[in-house]
C-alpha cells in the first residue's frame, strides 16, 4: 500500500490502520460485547503481517483492555507499527465513564497508557472527547507538555470543530485530527476538511463503515441478536426504518466492489480514502479473517461513476 504523510510530521501511514474499539470487549458503555483474546491478538498480527503499519487505540476501550491487548500483540515485533492512543476519558471505580482535560489527568492518563502499552513513547496522542470545553486551552497545553518532554511524538485531537482548532493551534501545532466519516456521515466534507487541507493537518477518520454497518455482512438478524452489552443495540443505524435501507446501501456496494474484488466494506473504506484530505482510515478488527476483508481498502481506486452512483443512492435514502 502507498503511504501518505501524516501532516506535517516524519510519519508516513498506510492508508488503512487497524482499530482498537471493539477488541476492547463488552462490561463497559461503548462495548462491543463478549471479545476473545486471542482472536483481538491474531487480528493485530495479521494485520501488521498484511502491511498495515499503524494501530489506533484508547484507554477507555475496554477500560484499558484494548490497549494491554495492543501492548501483548506489539511485543517483540521486528517492524512494530505505531501506536496512537488518546486521553481525556476516565472512569471511575464503577466502570462509569467521564471526561477530563485537566493537566494533572492528562498525565496519569498518559503514564497509565505507557505502561499498558509497553512503549517508552506514544507515537501519536490524541484528545478524544473535547470536553469539558471549558478546559480545552489547559488541556492542550499539557498535551504539548508532554511532546516537549518525550512522552509522547506527536499531538493530536478526535472529534474536534475548526472553532476549536482554532483555539488550540496557536498553542501548539494540531499535528492530525480524528473525526467520523462515512458514506452515512459525509458532514466533514463542508468545513472541516477544507480546513485541515489548508492547515496541512491529518486527517484519520474513523468509522467508515459505519461500525460494521457496511461490511456487507450485518443483517436484520444479527442486529436484532446483538450482545446485551453491545453499544450499537442503542444505535438509531441498526434499527428501523434505517436499519433495512442501510443494508440495501451494503448490498449496493457490493455490486460495486465485485468487478475489483472487493467487499462492500472496502468499497466503503475506498469512499473515504478518495478524498484527498484523509491521510488513512481506522478499520476494527475482531479476528484475523475480519482483516483480511478490509485489505483491499487501501488500494481500490473507485471511478467518477462509482462514486455518482453512490452518491445518487444515499441521496434517496430516508432521513
């Protein structure tokens, strides 16, 4: 896979990396239900074993599970893969999740994550939440911090607006941005990705099939069987009248990435991948043979048609 650069740092990704989310198991608000280890190892092998040279993470996945499995995974590999992670979400004894930006949290976090990770430096660290907004100002500057101390290579930011950037670039510089994109959630289109263009900031988007909506492979079977613990139970995509018109949205896709070889959810992935502001997207895995479904992504170059077609499709959609 040809490799971009991630803004304006020494950091060339390729254009698909492997997600953290769902490996962090269910027990927690944002679960994905019942994980098996072993299965969350052997995806990140593969993964890396594929050519993907970038893994995305966060404390709160899992409430630190899915960066200690990251952390088991990357042990002793040849060509490790870089790591980011995020902070500014904690819990708390009861497993409630919150949030923070204070300097002093920010730090525990990062010390935490070192260790869960078993790395000397986060290759990449991010806010996850800008929240509580108030605190943003303190909360970046502690992020800045930490790059200045060598905890930690490069800053980031998740799920940012451009008024926000715009208080903390002049701070320091925002080395990439994480915000959700998809077929179903084009809305970054409009500013923001103009903006981080005319920055020269990163762009990784997250969900761009839409957590697992797109792969092709959901039904109204399987969603209607989802883990008690599973988030997306609560999720309006997965349930009706939305639910039925987003896998005829799947099956579309699949049309499409036949000629290439490719599933629906790589044609999905390759939808984000062909604006020219996204550096590369997160992909989950929950096992190897998962992995080996999305690969394709980083590769297929859909046509001016393809992309009309779709486009024509999601404009029909109900609202």
């Amino acid at each position: 896979m040809q490799k971009r650069q991630l803004g304006t740092t020494d950091i060339e990704l390729t254009p698909v990396g492997f997600g953290s989310w769902a490996i962090g198991g269910g027990n927690w608000e944002y679960g994905w239900g019942v994980q098996d280890d072993g299965d969350a190892i052997a995806a990140i092998e593969r993964a890396v074993d594929l050519g993907i040279n970038w893994i995305d993470t966060a404390p709160v996945y899992g409430l630190g599970h899915s960066e200690e499995l990251v952390g088991r995974a990357v042990t002793g590999m040849r060509n490790r893969p870089y790591i980011f992670t995020k902070c500014a979400m904690v819990w708390d004894a009861s497993r409630t999740v919150g949030y923070s930006l204070k300097a002093d949290s920010i730090r525990r976090e990062c010390e935490a994550s070192l260790n869960r990770l078993k790395v000397d430096a986060i290759d990449l660290y991010q806010i996850h939440w800008p929240n509580p907004d108030i605190d943003l100002e303190e909360g970046w500057q502690a992020m800045a911090s930490l790059q200045k101390e060598g905890l930690v290579r490069h800053i980031g930011v998740s799920n940012f607006t451009v008024d926000q950037l715009r208080r903390v670039i002049p701070i320091a510089p925002v080395a990439s941005i994480q915000p959700p994109y998809s077929i179903l959630r084009p809305a970054i289109e409009q500013t923001l990705l103009p903006f981080c263009q005319e920055q020269n900031i990163g762009v990784i988007v997250y969900s761009p099939m839409l957590s697992g909506m797109l792969t092709g492979a959901m039904t109204r079977e399987r969603a209607a069987n989802f883990a008690p613990d599973d988030w997306r139970r609560r999720n309006k995509e997965f349930q009706e009248p939305r639910l039925s018109a987003n896998i005829e949205l799947a099956g579309l896709l699949k049309k499409i990435g036949a000629p290439h070889g490719c599933s629906a959810g790589e044609v999905a992935i390759a939808w984000t991948l062909r604006n020219p502001a996204v550096t590369g997207a997160i992909v989950g895995g929950r096992n190897a043979a998962q992995v080996e479904g999305i690969i394709g992504a980083g590769e297929l170059k859909l046509s001016n048609d393809e992309i009309a077609t779709i486009r024509d499709y999601v404009a029909g959609m109900p609202k």
